[in-house]
C-alpha cells in the first residue's frame, strides 16, 4: 500500500540529519518512493510503500518526530496518477 506523510517542519536542521541516519535503516519491506520539500523547508511531503500506515507510522515517529508534525494518509491508487510499480505487482 502507498501512505502520504505530510511533515509540518519545526527544526528543518534536526529534520534533515534524522533522515540522513535513518535512511540507510529502513526495513527492507519499506520503501520511500518520493520526498518533495517546500522552499522555507517547513514543509515536506513523502511517498512511501509499506504493509500498513501503522509500520510507516512508527518509523517516522521514531526518528522525525522531534522535529515535525506528521499526518498520514493511505492512498488510493484508483483516484490517482503517477504512482510507482507497486511491490506486489512486480512480484
């Protein structure tokens, strides 16, 4: 399945170091897809493929937590365009 997380940036600095250290641990049935990051830094907004909102969930809150707002939505891919390949279609 494919979640949106739309971060609400309050240390762009602690934000951008979480996400270098924690990239390279992501669980392998974890994949981030897209990040798209506002001018101001403030705002970011990732496209991630996960068995569930709840997995995405706490990784996030885990290591970004600290430095910004998270909201998770589930995508429906029938309503929308540009989504990657889905694991499970590749399979």
């Amino acid at each position: 399945m494919f979640i949106s997380v739309i971060h609400r940036v309050s240390d762009p600095d602690a934000f951008g170091a979480a996400v270098a250290s924690a990239t390279p641990k992501l669980p392998t049935d974890v994949k981030v897809h897209l990040t798209a990051t506002g001018d101001d830094r403030s705002t970011v907004i990732c496209l991630w493929e996960a068995s569930s909102v709840d997995k995405v969930r706490d990784i996030v809150e885990t290591h970004l937590g600290h430095a910004s707002k998270n909201e998770y939505i589930t995508i429906d891919p029938s309503k929308s365009m540009g989504l990657p390949t889905t694991a499970a279609a590749r399979a």
